[in-house]
C-alpha cells in the first residue's frame, strides 16, 4: 500500500529515487526491486514501449504492493491515453518530448478536471472508487492529488523554460539528457557545456517558480552533479539497463570460462 506519493514527497523538497519500466516489463521486476528496498517509486515508459492500460494496471497495483507510487511517461499525443493511465491506478503522467509552454498547457488540460481543465469526467476507474466516490469529490480529489509532470528535452522546451515552470499544475519539470543533447546538435554529450548550461537554466526556472524538477541520470556523477543543483528527483535506472548490468557481472566473475 503507498502511504506518501511521489508528489507529497516532492513537495516536501524529499529526494525520490526511482527506476523506470518498459521494454522488458514484467511484474516479477517489480516485485523483485520492491523487496530489495531503496525505491521511492517507479514509471511506466509508454513513450517507447507499446504496453496496454491492462499492463498499466499490472505495473501500478504490483508496486503498490509493496509500498511504491508510480507515474506514467506518455507521448503528448492522445488525450485519451492520459485518462486511461490514471483510470488505470497511477498517480501521474508525465509528457515527452513538450515543445513550447502552449504545448505543456495543452497537456495540463488533458490531466485536470473542469474548471482547471478539460479532462473526461468517469469516474468508473480505479481513481474514482469504480463509481464509489461521488462526481464532485472525485473530481477536486483527483486535481488536488494527482501528478502532472512535462520533460524538457527539445529546444522548445529550453527556449519556453520559464513559461512553462510558471504553469499552474504542472508539479514536476523531468530533464531528458540523450535527447536534450540531440536537440542542442551535440547528440549523446550529455556533459557538453551547451547541455550543462540548459540543465542550469531548466534549474533556475523551477526555483524560481517553486516547482520540482527531475532527471534521468546516467551516471552517479551525474546525478551528483544535478542534485546540487537542486534537482530532487532521480531517475538511475531502468529494467533494460539492470539487465546489461547482471549480465555484465555474470561475464565478468565467469571471464575465464566464456
């Protein structure tokens, strides 16, 4: 059962580690990570994984099992994909690939009820009790509780970066590295001063708004490096990646015999 949510934690200025899931998702991972301890909570990847609101549910409930909130990364393309990830149990969406403030506006609109936004209102979901919270309470509910996070990883985005930290409801602003570098014509640097320089700017933005904001983080030099800066969440690993690492010990402690 999760007793603190991502956002409560964000608010309170918590760091929050988390993992990511997609390509190789299975429960077991989930259950697996959970038992070890350590997490703060997940997210889905949807961006570059084709998994089902019915993996969404999976995903969602095995994490809650074992004390860990989760968020969803979409595409900023579908509203009805954004409905379904909290119908489905997760606590908040967070859009790739955001292109200018009107962009993460759009996408607000899309996560909130009447009259912040334009969000469905069925409360037959996991969110709304499947029709046991009254309509009114589940709406104010879900705009108070809910996550809204936008990543900042397109020139766009960097150029808007201060539009779009003043954004009512947007409670999170997430650092994409590899395709920040790609947008600023240094692909893969993700150290490369015109990168740095972004992140730092990115950084001023949610200070200055008061807004939380997040990385995926490579390397433990990296996530040092963001977290002085303020950054308050971690994102260090994925399931693709804790693959490459076992099987990176596997041949490194059976060398002799590979």
């Amino acid at each position: 059962m999760v007793t603190d949510s991502i956002k409560s934690r964000l608010a309170r200025g918590d760091r929050v580690v988390v993992f990511s899931i997609g390509r190789m998702f299975h429960p077991n991972v989930i259950r697996y990570l959970g038992m070890q301890g350590g997490w703060d909570g997940f997210w889905v990847d949807l961006e570059h994984s084709a998994l089902s609101a019915a993996d969404v549910e999976v995903a969602v409930a095995t994490g809650a099992g074992h004390g860990l909130d989760s968020f969803v990364r979409v595409a900023p393309t579908d509203y009805a994909t954004v409905t379904r990830c909290f119908e489905s149990g997760a606590s908040g969406v967070l859009a790739a690939q955001i292109r200018s403030a009107e962009h993460a506006e759009e996408f607000v609109t899309w996560a909130k009820f009447a009259p912040r936004g334009r969000r469905g209102l069925n409360p037959l979901g996991y969110d709304g009790g499947y029709g046991s919270i009254p309509m009114a309470q589940f709406a104010e509910k879900a705009n108070r509780e809910t996550l809204v996070g936008v990543q900042i990883e397109t020139a766009g985005a960097v150029s808007d970066i201060e539009a779009i930290a003043a954004i009512d409801g947007i409670d999170l602003l997430f650092v994409g590295p590899s395709d920040l570098s790609q947008a600023l014509g240094v692909t893969g640097d993700i150290m490369n001063p015109a990168c740095l320089e972004a992140v730092e700017r990115i950084g001023a933005a949610c200070r200055a708004h008061g807004k939380s904001w997040g990385a995926v983080t490579p390397t433990p030099e990296y996530a040092e490096m963001l977290s002085a800066w303020g950054c308050t969440m971690l994102s260090i690993t994925n399931d693709v990646k804790l693959m490459a690492a076992g099987l990176d010990e596997v041949k490194s402690r059976f060398a002799a015999m590979w």
